[in-house]
C-alpha cells in the first residue's frame, strides 16, 4: 500500500484536455496532462505519451507497444504512457513435492540479469533428479499495526489490559468492511504512552494490503468513537510492510514457507560440479561474513528470484523488501550428499487482486497453474522451491570458483553502438 499523494488536478472538464491546455496557469513546471475519467483511454494513454516526448525529447516506441490497453491498467498505476518491458525467461523442470503444488513446473522469471535463470534452472535440475523439493506452508496471514496515543502510560496498560473483551467488538467492526478478509487476532504493546496493536489477518488469495488497512482504521476510529481510546495512527511502523526487519523471521507478514531437499554425492558432483563439503564451506565462512555485516537472516540472494518471480506473475514487487527476510542452510551428511533448505517467514504472493489478473502475469500464473482464487498457496510453494535452487546453485558457484566464468559466459550484455535517429531513417514514435 502506498500513499497517493500527487500533484493537484491541472483541469477537470467534460471534455478531454489536449497536452496544452493541461499547464498550470501559474509559472514553473507544467504539470502532467490531466484527462476525463483519469485519462485511461487509449487515446488519452497517446497523448500523455506524445507529450513526454516533446518535453523529454526521448522517443517512446517500446514504452507504446504493448498489449494492455489503457483501460486495463486502472487501478494498478496513474498517469499511463504504456508498459515496460522486462526479458522473460523460463527455468525448469522443478519438481515441487507440496501440498498445495505437487509435480514438475516449469518457472517464469522476469530479469534482465544475465546467468541468472540458468542458474536458478541448474539448481532446479539438482533438486529434480534427488526426487523434488519438500515444501510446507506453515503459517498464513498478514498484519496492520496502528499506534493508539492515551494521555499516559497508566490509561495505556489499562487499555491493553481491557484488549480482551473490546476484542468481539473490534473484529465485528473490522470484518464489517470486507467479503474476504477475516480478522485473527488483535495483540497489544504497551510503548510508553502509546498502544500499538497488531491486526492479524487472514487474506485468502489476495496479498490484501489495502483491504486489511482499511478493516482496522475502521475498528480504530470506532474505538475513538466509543471513548475507548483518544486518537490513532494507522501506521506505527511495527508492521514491516515493505521493510526488512528482524521481527519478520518469526513471520507473521504473509506465508510462512519451507522448502527442503537432500541431494545425493552423486547429484552434487554431477550436477554443481563440486561436493558437498565445499558448499559446507561456503556456507561457514558467508554466515560469519552476514554476521559482521548485521544482515537480518541469512541467504544468498533469495532477492534475485523473489524479483524476477514477482514481476512475471505480477506481484507487488515492493515486498521483496520483506519476503527476504529469510534463512538458507547448507549442511553436509556423512554420506557426502548436501541436505539443504530455505525458510520464509513472511512471503506475500496473490493469485488475485493487484496486478495478478491482466496480460503477462495472468499467463505466467496460468503457466504455473497459479491463476486466480485458490492459487496462492501453490504459488508460496513453488516460489520456496524455486529460492532453494536458486541457493544451492550460488553456493555451488561460489565453492567451484565458477561465479565469475557464468557471469561472463551467461551475464555481459556488451550491446554494439547504435546509430542516433535521424530525421528520414530514424527510430518511429508511436
């Protein structure tokens, strides 16, 4: 969830403001076109666009050629000139032994990082051939923390100590305002004067950010209505929204998921080209390395495909912040095989809402078999499978020395000069 803000409206009329009638009156910069019903027609989408061109003097081709029309894209972002694009790739196969995801899939990841999906995929051949990856969903749901401001500590302890029976009243209040959402548990902290309760919530197939924002700024302002408390805030901050915090590794912020895998000697050499103890090393030596640095958790880079995940199936990409908060193990066994495993404790997907249902991120859920009510906790588990491999494939670099040679053989973009446009052979806006 994000704050609106904005600059002020330039002009609201019946009619549709051309790019010049749309500057302000007074001196400064000119603001962005402002349209009739936000300015979602494609016409509209157009002309805002041809008027960055002329202020900018970039030509917007890629940005104009997409397959969303401007229509689409209400409610999911404000004042449209078309779409990015990101490269897509597919890493596979990944066979995912879940409750909710059980099979081989086959992974979309969006990224323009070079190495970066063969070395997700190599991972996902390891983990194939030890017979798949175990996941488990352990816990799920999402938080608000409001903060209540009393006139002094004694009327805040007393307050939280009263949390109990106001609780039937709270979550009447709170559920009263959404279809979906139902309301867990609601735990009070006591800060000096302030009470800062914590909205628990189980959301379905929604990430549901905005739908339990506004459950428990309803059950707050009515415990200001009642007397029960003078003032809140909606945000204390204690939620770790969009932040990494290390309250997120006892979860609490989304799906709390595990995945686990035991990889044979044979499968360690053959496949990562490296043993077992290598990797063992490697973990040894990174966890002091995280420690020194203060690191909140422990793991190679779940943000890479907590990223590239994200944006192919159109998740809100902004918890990547949270969702890694999380811990990866490399262990050795005396057999010389490698048990490994990735713990998330607060890892926020949807299969609905948000921008899960349109265009490219519909098909890519459709592809993992994610798409819409119901989807989620197939697409936690697939996401915890696909993290692990992206693990144990880093951690198998790192100990063959072979991180660097993938980054230039997979990862070096060296694009040739291009010409600028001219005048009669140049590049076409749209």
């Amino acid at each position: 969830m994000s704050d609106p803000g904005g600059s002020p409206r330039a002009r609201v009329g019946a009619a549709a403001p051309g790019p010049e009638e749309a500057r302000p009156e007074r001196h400064g910069p000119e603001l962005i076109p402002r349209f009739d019903a936000q300015g979602f027609a494609d016409e509209h989408v157009a002309a805002r666009r041809a008027w960055i061109e002329e202020r900018t003097g970039a030509r917007l081709p890629h940005v104009a050629a997409t397959s969303l029309a401007g229509e689409a894209m209400r409610g999911n972002v404000e004042n449209p000139i078309g779409a990015a694009q990101v490269p897509l790739g597919v890493a596979g196969p990944l066979l995912v032994d879940g409750e909710h995801a059980r099979g081989v899939v086959y992974v979309p990841l969006a990224t323009s990082e070079g190495a970066l999906v063969r070395s997700y995929e190599r991972g996902m051949v390891a983990i194939t051939r030890a017979g798949g990856a175990t996941v488990r969903l352990l816990a799920d749901e999402n938080r608000v923390c409001p903060s209540l401001l009393f006139a002094c500590l004694a009327e805040a302890a007393a307050f939280a100590r009263r949390l109990p029976e106001l609780l039937p009243a709270i979550r009447e209040d709170a559920e009263s305002t959404t279809r979906h959402g139902k309301l867990l548990a609601v735990e009070p902290r006591v800060l000096g004067r302030r009470v800062i309760l914590t909205f628990r919530w189980s959301t379905g197939d929604a990430g549901g950010m905005n739908m339990i924002v506004r459950g428990s700024e309803h059950a707050c302002r009515r415990l200001v209505e009642r007397g029960e408390a003078p003032e809140f805030l909606i945000f204390s901050g204690m939620s770790a929204e969009k932040r990494p915090a290390g309250a997120l590794l006892a979860g609490g912020k989304g799906k709390g998921a595990v995945a686990a895998v035991d990889l044979p000697r044979r499968t360690v050499r053959a496949v990562l080209g490296t043993t077992a103890e290598k990797i063992g090393r490697v973990w040894h030596e990174t966890v002091l390395g995280h420690l020194q640095a203060g690191s909140l958790g422990y793991n190679g880079h779940l943000a890479n495909g907590l990223a590239a995940l994200f944006i192919a199936t159109g998740q809100d990409v902004a918890n990547v912040a949270n969702c890694a908060v999380g811990i990866t193990d490399l262990e050795p066994t005396p057999d010389g095989g490698l048990h490994a495993s990735v713990t998330l404790p607060s890892l926020v997907v949807a299969t609905v809402g948000g921008g899960t249902g349109r265009g490219t991120a519909r098909e890519c859920l459709e592809m993992l078999g994610c798409a819409g009510a119901g989807g989620a906790p197939r697409l936690a588990e697939i996401a915890a499978a696909t993290l692990l491999a992206g693990e144990i494939s880093m951690g198998a670099a790192i100990a063959a020395g072979e991180l660097v040679a993938a980054h230039e053989a997979y990862g070096r973009n060296r694009p040739q000069p291009v010409e600028p446009a001219t005048a009669d052979g140049g590049a076409e806006g749209p």
